[in-house]
C-alpha cells in the first residue's frame, strides 16, 4: 500500500506575512518523512519564493493510494 501524510504547516515569509495549512496531504515514498523534508517539498512544490521560516505542526504517516500520477 502506498504512503501519505496529513499534517498542518506554517510558513512564513522574509518580507512579511504567512501561509497556513490545516490537515494538508501528500504522498510520500516510505514509511517517513522528516520535517526538514517536508518543509522543503512544501516550499519547492508550491513554488514559493522568500520563505523565512517553515513550522510542521503536526504530521502523521499512514496508508492510501497516492493520488498523483
């Protein structure tokens, strides 16, 4: 069975201001992903620019069928 994870992020900006995600899933190779991983995927795949600082807040690994091809 394939691998997501649901959690909740914070991001926050260099020049100001902040983004926040609640329950946010992504489908991930293995069985764990750490947060420094995670931050960066989130950053790079929303492609966000002059990100400060990126908080996980809560992550939780479990099974379901990925839904990107």
């Amino acid at each position: 069975m394939e691998k997501r994870v649901k959690f909740d992020f914070e991001i926050y900006f260099s020049n100001g201001g902040s983004l926040k995600g609640e329950g946010f899933r992504l489908d991930i190779e293995g069985d764990y992903i750490s947060d420094g991983e995670l931050a960066d995927y989130i950053v790079e795949d929303m492609r966000l620019l002059m990100v400060g600082e990126v908080r996980i807040l809560r992550k939780e690994v479990f099974e379901e069928a990925h839904k990107r091809k």
